[in-house]
C-alpha cells in the first residue's frame, strides 16, 4: 500500500531486526575509527584498518572472529561471486579509516542512514558480516572504480557537451556516445506505479551492440541509476525497471530464457521480475493515468531532451557557500554518530535516542538539499522540473508544479525536439 512502511525499513523493525541493525552500525562505526564504536555491546571482533599499501598479517586479521565465523560459509559462497569479500580486506587494509567514513556519508546523500544499512542487510538476509563486506565493497566500487560522486555526477551532462568539442579523440567519442543516449532517451525517469515507486523505461530496441563505447554505456548507467536514487524517499526506497520490448526482434524469445535463468535465481529475485503482454496486464502494476501513451496508457508526458545551458551549474564554482554547508553537514553527521553510539550502548533511554536520531537525520536530508546544486551537476530532471532540489529535494512527476517564484525558460536548441508537453511547460524548468 502506497504510503505504509515496508518491513525492514526504518519505523517498521522487529526486535531481532533493530539488534542486528545496531550490530551493523556498530561494525561500520568501528571500520570508520570513530572513537568509542568499540562498545561493549558490540557484536563484532576487533579490527584494523591502515593507509599502508601492503597490509601486515596482524591487518589482515580484521574483524577475526566475524570471518572466522564465516569463512566456512564464504570461501564458495554464492554471497562472494563477485569477489566482494577479496574488495573488503583490500580496500580495509589499504585505505584510511576517515576516507572511508567520508565515502559513506556521501553516498547517504538525502537517504535515512538506517534505511541505506538496511538496505544491505535486507540484501544480505541480515547477514551483518555479508552485510558489512557488501556496503564496503560497493563503497570502494564508486569511490575508486566508478568515481559516481566526484565525476559522474558532479560533471554530469554539462561536462559532456564541453568535451563534445574536446581535440582529444578519446574524450569526443566519449562525451559523444553519453550525449546520443541521453537525446535518444534509450533510458528515462517517469512517473510512480501502484506502490508508489519511481519507475525507469529502458527502451530495448534502441539498444545497439557496438553502437556505443563500453565505457560510455557504462557511465551512462551509472548516471541513470544514481540519479534514481535522488527520486528515492526513507518510505519508498526502490524503483520499478520497465523494460519495454514494443520492435525488438528477440522479445519472443525473452520469455523463453526466463524460464531457464530464473532457476538460478534466488527465489525472492525471480518474484520481482513480470511479464506483460498487453495494457490490461501492466495495469495490474500501474495506474492506467500514469502508463504513458507510448505504451498505451493516458498520461501524455513524452520523453524530450532539454540541453543543459550554459551556466546552470555556477552555483558549484562557489567554494566558500560549498564549504560552509560541508561543514554544517559534517557536524551533524558527528551528532548523529555519537547519538547512534548511545542509542546502541544505552537500552533504557533507547526510544529517547531513537527520536533524535530520526530528527538528525531529517536534518541531513534537508541539509543536503541545500547542498546538492554545489556538489551535483544539472541533469535533465532538475531541468523539466522534475526534481526540485530549490524546494527541499521535492519530485514532481505529473500536473503543473506549485512553486510561487517560476524560474526562467531555457533557451531551445536545436536538440530540444518539440515543444515539452503542458505537464511540463517550460516556465516550470529549472
């Protein structure tokens, strides 16, 4: 039901739920070398974290008795096929504790931090071990592998047009390729289905192997996904993925290879993942008013790129503003921390602390919004109106958006299309 709070989620744990959460955030506080995270009440064995770049023996004994524990279980584990547990030491024993807490609490961004731990525990079958080495290795995967915050999404699509004219070849072709997908609109944002959560179309027809570079696919993901995650709320935390398949010359065959890989999938995967072959079907997901015409629904909205102008990221070249707000982000962010502490070690004032936990985190969520236009380059979203970090990060998917102060049309250009649809009239663009 839209609106209720989904088990497992923050407001809704059971007892056992909440003490594993507590455990985890005891294991990533102690990870981070926050001072007095090695609490008595703590489930998790000692750990050592350095910046050498060759680890000792001693360092490679982090978190002993948890992998102790586990090594039986994971050493084949299906939990490690992406070599996640190989990542954890590495990235324990090579990086500094305070780099590692910083990349955790920019990749909250405007998430509840309970709901984000939850999130891997949820995806770990509350495993606080598993759950620990997922969050880490992820960490280390858009820190360093990726660079999601301080490329990705910090450059964005205004950086693509400026090395769309780059005399370097490599960085054209690359600029070129992110650019021709976000104009096709081989993926989009749009719109909630019956649960309440955004939803992302991927058009698989328009897909061509080889049309455009690994790398440039790949970061093209990435910046889809990640600006996702912005549409995101502590009550409804996951997406809906529309795969529309109308003109692809192996829909018919789809069908047929889930029937064989679905085996191999863990059960409450599979049960994600429908198949509809007609409007009547994917009704019984989404509200006809919110299918597309495209795909035979009645809301009107069509995808249509908007261009980034020229200085709608100026905002980011204020250092001072920038930094002031990174460090009232990063008090609160102690706050929350030493409150956590306490909520842990101290069971009889632990509803008193959970409260204030929760309103920190409000703060952090509000906080960043404030933030996010001197970190977080424009995309496409922010500038139809969609997302609307001005007014506290709010999503408008659907109607004409509220706002006392319209801002200023953008400028057309020749990649713009027609006119953007009524539900997105360009006095309503950011």
């Amino acid at each position: 039901m839209v609106g209720s709070v989904l088990p497992g989620r923050p407001g809704n744990l059971t007892a056992d739920q909440e003490a594993k959460l507590q455990e985890l955030w005891t294991a990533t506080l102690t990870v981070f070398g926050v001072q007095g995270a090695n609490t008595e009440n703590r489930q998790s064995g000692p750990v050592t974290a350095t910046s050498d770049s060759t680890p000792s023996k001693k360092k490679q004994s982090i978190f002993r008795k948890q992998k102790d524990e586990h090594d039986s279980k994971t050493s084949g584990d299906q939990n490690d096929k992406y070599g996640q547990s190989k990542a954890f030491q590495q990235v324990l024993a090579t990086q500094n504790p305070e780099s590692l807490r910083k990349a955790f609490w920019s990749m909250v961004k405007h998430d509840n931090p309970d709901g984000l731990l939850l999130r891997f525990l949820r995806a770990r079958k509350w495993d606080v071990h598993n759950a620990l080495v997922m969050m880490i290795a992820t960490m280390n995967w858009r820190m360093h592998e990726v660079h999601v915050d301080d490329d990705v999404m910090k450059k964005g699509e205004a950086q693509a047009m400026q090395d769309n004219s780059s005399g370097n070849a490599t960085v054209k072709k690359e600029a070129q390729d992110f650019l021709a997908q976000m104009r096709l609109g081989k993926s989009f944002l749009h719109g909630t289905d019956k649960e309440g959560r955004p939803m992302c179309f991927v058009r698989v027809r328009l897909h061509k192997q080889g049309e455009q570079s690994e790398t440039s696919l790949e970061r093209y993901t990435v910046y889809t996904i990640e600006t996702a995650r912005l549409l995101l709320a502590s009550h409804v935390d996951t997406a809906a993925i529309v795969f529309d398949m109308t003109g692809f010359s192996m829909a018919n065959m789809v069908g047929r290879i889930w029937n064989i890989i679905k085996g191999w999938l863990d059960p409450v995967v599979a049960k994600k993942v429908h198949f509809t072959r007609n409007i009547d079907e994917l009704e019984q997901f989404i509200e006809k008013s919110h299918i597309i015409k495209e795909l035979g629904g009645d809301d009107p909205w069509e995808y249509k790129y908007v261009e980034p102008t020229v200085d709608e990221n100026q905002t980011m070249a204020d250092e001072i503003r920038t930094n002031q707000l990174l460090d009232e982000r990063a008090e609160i962010v102690k706050e929350y921390e030493s409150t956590t502490q306490a909520w842990i070690a101290d069971s009889e004032n632990r509803t008193t602390l959970q409260l204030k936990r929760t309103a920190l985190a409000e703060r952090l969520r509000a906080g960043y919004w404030q933030l996010d236009p001197y970190v977080r380059a424009r995309s496409l979203y922010d500038r139809i109106g969609m997302i609307r970090a001005s007014e506290g990060g709010v999503i408008q998917y659907y109607g004409k958006p509220e706002t006392p102060n319209a801002p200023k049309p953008l400028i057309a250009s020749p990649h713009n299309g027609p006119p953007l649809p009524a539900e997105h009239r360009a006095d309503d663009v950011d």
